[in-house]
C-alpha cells in the first residue's frame, strides 16, 4: 500500500483537551514516527506536531478525529513523495 510522509500541526487552546487528544493519537501510534509538543504558557495554549508515514486515508482520518475535538485546531501537510509500504 501507498504511504505519504504527512506533518499535522496541533494547537491546543484547553487543557481540557489534551486527553482525549492523546487517546486518538495512541490509536494511530503504529503510524506516527515522531511527535514534538511545546507549551506556551504565556498564551496558555499548547503546539503539538506530528509527523507521519501512512496511508492518505488513515492521515485524512486521524486529522478528521482531531478537528472534531473542542478548542483544538490543526493542520495537515503532505509530502509530495510517496513510496511503497514494502519499501
């Protein structure tokens, strides 16, 4: 199957949030080769990136999971290489 490299940039505007954030992303762990996350006090808000190499469905389908969570906002980018999974 066809996997992309695909980076999902997260903002967490409540704390309130960030659990069932974490849940979801463990769903998709098997995909997530790393994941940086910065807290930013001042603004009290936290940056959360992800990088992933998967399928475009499962990449579509996580992004979809975490836009439906309050008072978290993402964005997805995608390679424009993609290779094999038996690569």
């Amino acid at each position: 199957m066809e996997t992309r490299i695909a980076l999902i940039g997260i903002v967490v505007e409540n704390k309130d949030s960030v659990r069932k954030l974490n849940e979801i992303l463990h769903e998709y762990g098997e995909y997530i080769v790393g994941r940086m996350g910065i807290p930013y006090p001042k603004r009290n808000i936290s940056v959360i990136s992800i990088v992933m190499d998967a399928p475009s469905d499962t990449v579509s389908a996580l992004s979809g999971k975490l836009g439906m969570i309050p008072h978290v906002n993402i964005k997805t980018v995608y390679s424009k290489l993609s290779s094999s999974a038996d690569e």
